[in-house]
C-alpha cells in the first residue's frame, strides 16, 4: 500500500511526496540485466557466449590499436598477443572487443607465423579463431569464426599424443607451440575451458 510522506522541515513550511503508481520501471534493481550467456552449453559444459557478452567493436579510429604486421601473415592484416591466459570463449570476445578476431590461419605460412609469435609463451598451446560447430552434435565440424577457410595441419600422433583431432569433448582448436616438440606447426583440438594464450587479428 503507498502512502503520502509529510515532511517538516523547521520554518521552510511544509512539503508533501507521494510515489509514483507501480509499473515496469517498479522491478527490482538488476532484474533485466542480461546474464550474457544463452541457455545453451557446449558439449565440453562451458556456456556459449551470446551476442550480449561480446563487446561492440570500437569506432575507426581505435579499431587494431596495437596490432602489427606479422611475418607470414595476410597482406593488409594485423595481430596482437593477448597478454594472459583465458578460455576460447573470453579469448574470442577480447577480440572482437579489440576490433579483431581470434586469428584464423589462411595458409600454412601464416600458421607459421602465428607459431613464431606464442613460441615464447608459457602456455603449451596458443587458440585459434576455429571451432567444432556447436549447432550440430558431428564431431570434426570446423568452422572459423567468419566463415572462412583455415588452415588445419593436425598432428599426426606420437610423442604421448595421440593422433589429432581425437573429437569427443574437443571442440575448439590450437596451436602447439613449441614446433621443436612437435618437430613442426600443428594444430590439435581442445576442450574450450582450459586457459591459453591467444594472437588478435585485425584488418584496419
């Protein structure tokens, strides 16, 4: 029940407030605040990122701030090493809030030359802008991240690994990077939860 308030205040008079009727701006603090995953899980049990936990990418004038040419990279496109470790879903939306994406090998030389970036990383293996499609259930489903065609070198087995991609749980792709382990660039799939580092590509 709402009630009028009176108030005193000593020789300024009197004043009365009365609160407005309810309605939809009545909910409670935080109510429509969107959680920013969908109701759908990965088969690996991470949540999908939707729309709302992505950034907006940044106007022109800030788009690929950072970013650089790489050796072995695409003519017109720039990347950047992120400087932590996350998941491929946090890595991805860092990304696309830096302007870029997570990078997606076009050729074998620009796998290469993504491999040279992370080799001085801690992190065993680096992501990739690839994924298992998570609308189907088929395992070996890749698909990047704007629809074009990677490169996947996967790794042939030996060495305590076994023969990539292995499916199941594993639906998003990486990069080793220590080639001298693998003798050579491969990629492997992964579940998509674990930390790794990531490279940025951006087109200015």
């Amino acid at each position: 029940m709402r009630t009028g308030v009176l108030l005193v205040l000593g020789g300024l008079g009197a004043c009365t407030f009365t609160p407005a009727p309810g309605g939809e701006d009545a909910r409670s603090p935080g109510s429509d605040a969107s959680t920013g995953t969908d109701a759908g899980r990965d088969r690996d049990g991470g949540p999908r990122p939707d729309a709302a936990s992505v950034d907006a990418a940044p106007d022109a004038a800030v788009r690929c701030a950072g970013f650089a040419p790489m050796p072995g990279g695409q003519a017109g496109h720039t990347y950047l090493v992120l400087p932590g470790s996350a998941d491929w879903a946090t890595t991805t939306a860092t990304c696309v809030g830096l302007g870029g994406y997570l990078a997606v090998p076009a050729s074998g030389a620009e796998l290469d030359g993504l491999a040279t970036l992370v080799a001085g990383l801690d992190d065993e293996f680096a992501w990739l802008g690839v994924r298992d499609d998570p609308s189907t259930d088929a395992d070996n489903d890749w698909i990047s991240q704007g629809g074009e065609a990677a490169v996947l070198r996967w790794w042939g087995g030996g060495r305590g690994f076994s023969a990539e991609p292995d499916g199941g749980m594993h639906d998003c792709l990486l990069l080793n990077r220590r080639r001298d382990q693998f003798d050579g660039t491969f990629t492997f799939d992964g579940q998509c939860a674990p930390s790794y580092r990531a490279v940025c590509e951006c087109v200015p």
